[in-house]
C-alpha cells in the first residue's frame, strides 16, 4: 500500500453545485438552447414565407 503525501496547507476541492443543482442547470441550459433554435427556425421561415 503507497500513501499519498498530502501538504499541511493545501486546500481541498469543495463542490460548488449539488448533484440536483447541476441537474437542474443542465435541464434549464438545454430548455433556454432548445427555444433559442426555435425562434431562429421560426424567423427564418417566417421570412421565406415572406418573400
């Protein structure tokens, strides 16, 4: 067995996001993408037809 050689003064690593906040940032990020292609879809046929 090899132990690790921790320093006195280092800083561990906390979680910044829960695993349901992240989950939660994911699902909103992939909404806000998922309308933003449809409003560009949208504008751009509502140009074509347009013409």
């Amino acid at each position: 067995m090899v132990r690790m050689n921790v320093l006195p003064k280092s800083i561990e690593r906390r979680s910044l996001l829960s695993v349901s906040e992240s989950l939660q940032l994911m699902l909103a990020f992939g909404g806000f993408t998922l309308t933003l292609i449809t409003t560009i879809v949208a504008i751009l046929n509502y140009k074509d037809k347009k013409k």
